[in-house]
C-alpha cells in the first residue's frame, strides 16, 4: 500500500493573527478543519462567518469529504468556529479534554 503525506492548506486572519487548517487525506480526499476562527467586530460586538464560509468553500471546491472540526487550544485572540461548522455541516467537533479546565 502505498501512503502519502497529507495536504496541508493554511489560511491565515489577519485580524487575529491566527491560522486555520485544512489537512487531507490525498489519497482518501478525507479531511479536517483546524482552528476555525469565528469573525469578531469590536466596534459593533457582531460575529460573522466570513472566516468559516471561506474553509467550507475550499473543502467544497476541492471536492474534500469533511470529517472532523478540531480545537487544538483555548484561543484568547478570537472565537471559535467549530460550533457553526458542526451546525452547518453535522460534522462531529473535537477538542483535548483539558480544554474545559481553561
């Protein structure tokens, strides 16, 4: 059988310096999103999803089967997306276990 490193795609928010993942499986076309950032206004306290939108896209337009949503830390510098993609999509989210401690 023959294996192949996964894909790794970074999207970058420069309003919170934060990075987004999407990693895939070229073989499978199976992937996750990493550390979906959720679009915080300070001005006027609104959320938006311009950040998550453009990750279902690309798993869209690359023909990706989504997996799994996955929180790999507590963010202080944005909110999570994880909650809108799995109402979204119903793609189950993960996180580590000691995460509800933070």
């Amino acid at each position: 059988m023959t294996s192949e490193p996964p894909e790794v795609t970074a999207f970058y928010d420069k309003f919170t310096g934060s990075v987004q993942y999407v990693v895939t499986d070229p073989i499978t076309r199976r992937c996750a999103i990493i550390d979906p950032v959720l679009d915080f206004d300070e001005g006027s306290g609104r959320v938006s999803t311009v950040n998550a939108d453009r990750l279902l896209e690309f798993v869209e337009r690359q023909q990706l089967t989504l997996e799994w949503v996955l929180e790999t830390h507590p963010h202080d510098d944005h909110f999570s997306a994880a909650a809108y993609l799995k109402g979204k999509t119903g793609i189950p989210t993960a996180t580590g276990k000691h995460i509800i401690g933070v």
